[in-house]
C-alpha cells in the first residue's frame, strides 16, 4: 500500500507518488499530514497494516464519479515508530490492539490533468474497534 510505503520512508514520500496511488480527497491530506509529522520528529513507520475483512457498504455506479463506500477491519498490530537516524523504537504509551474498524470512499475520476479514470480513497473515518 502507498501509505504504508510513505510512511516506512517519509524522506522518500512524495505528493506524485502518493496520487499516482490512488491517494486522493482527505485521505491524502491526512496520510501527507502524518508524512510531514514524522519527518519534523525523525520517525518512521516500521511494517505495514494488513486488511482483515472487507464489506461493501454501498455502491453508486451513476454520475460524473462513482463512488463505493467500504467497511474493513485493519490490523496495525504489527506496526512499530521508529527514529530514523538509530532505528530504535521510539518509546509510547499503552495503545489499542492495533486491530480498528474504518469507513472508507473510494471515487473514479481521473487524475489531475488527465483524461483516464481510477479509483483514488478520498476518506477513510475510524469508526471503532473490530
């Protein structure tokens, strides 16, 4: 996943990058929010979340975008912060099981300056545990 990707590497991240992903909407200025968070405090994510369910929530077919909203249990359990410059962890508080149920958009539309159509996440809320 292109989040992931950024965020195992912030110096690497990039807005094109993240866009020709599929990165879109608020989904992207929060995902580059947290690139920019870990950059100012030298962190990186180590691992990647793993998505253990999915439903469709509601499908639009109609209209300039279409649009599907999902429901899907994401496990970060296995996700660590680390410093950059050491690749030590960096020390946290106690947290969640890493395991959390989200609420996703997803729209097809083309990217900036293009013609051709894909699906780009636009939004994804938490909406508890799973």
């Amino acid at each position: 996943m292109a989040v992931d990707t950024a965020l195992n590497n912030p110096p690497a991240a990039t807005e094109a990058k993240l866009r020709q992903a599929g990165v879109g909407g608020n989904w992207f200025v929060q995902v580059w929010g947290s690139v920019g968070f870990h950059l100012e405090r030298g962190w990186y994510q180590d691992g990647k979340a793993t998505v253990e369910s999915m439903s469709v929530v509601s499908v639009k077919v109609t209209g300039e975008q279409p649009e599907v909203h999902l429901n899907a249990c994401l496990d970060a359990s296995k996700i660590s912060l680390r410093y950059l410059a050491t690749r030590k962890p960096v020390p946290v508080g106690p947290g969640t099981d890493g395991r959390s149920k989200v609420d996703a958009k997803l729209v097809f539309a083309p990217p900036v300056g293009q013609s051709k159509k894909m699906w780009f996440l636009v939004d994804e809320q938490d909406t508890g545990t799973c």
